[in-house]
C-alpha cells in the first residue's frame, strides 16, 4: 500500500485496486474499488498515487510468456473524487500501436 494525503493505495492483483481513508487506521475504510479484469488481462500492480495532481497510476504486471494471457496495461486514473475514480488513458503498446478503450468506468464503492 502507498500512502497519500490520509488515503492507502492498495493493489490486490486480479482483485483490481482499492482507496481506503486510512485517517483512522483502528477503522479502516474503503473509499472504492476499481478492477479491470474482467475485461483486460488483470495482474494490477503496484498503484503510485500523484495527489498534487489528483492522478494514480497503475501498473498491470504481465504474467503470460508473449503475452499468452494478454497483453497488460499501465493505467492513469482521475482521482480527485476518490470515491469514484475516472479512468483516463492506458499507455502504447510496446510496438508503438495504441489501445485505448472507450471511456468506461469500472469502479465500485
């Protein structure tokens, strides 16, 4: 978990990622919960919040030898309502092609 502004960022793999206000940390809170996988590859890893600009950024760890699982993403999502983050791009590809979804939202709270 990474720390920021009261706020734990948490990774749990194909579970998707958390935000839980961690203000009170004998009552720990989640603030929402985001997971990709179903429909891309899953594997998130590492979460690196950016609380200056209200972003997180998300890793997705590859775990298919040539990408036999699919092909594994970085995320960057809006969190300036933490409650609901907002995805906002993935990056290019290794072979310089871009796949960016439509604008979805895969968050829960």
């Amino acid at each position: 978990m990474i720390v920021a502004d009261g706020l734990g960022y948490a990774a749990w793999r194909d579970g998707g990622f958390t935000i839980l206000d961690i203000a009170d940390p004998g009552n720990i809170k989640l603030v929402s919960h985001v997971n990709t996988s179903p429909p891309f590859a899953g594997g998130t890893h590492t979460p690196l919040p950016l609380p200056g600009r209200k972003l997180a950024v998300m890793l997705e760890e590859s775990n298919g030898f040539a990408c036999s699982k699919g092909l594994s993403y970085t995320w960057l999502y809006d969190v300036s309502r933490s409650g609901k983050p907002d995805f906002d791009c993935d990056a290019a590809n290794a072979d310089g092609s871009v796949m960016v979804p439509a604008r979805r939202e895969f968050w829960t709270a």
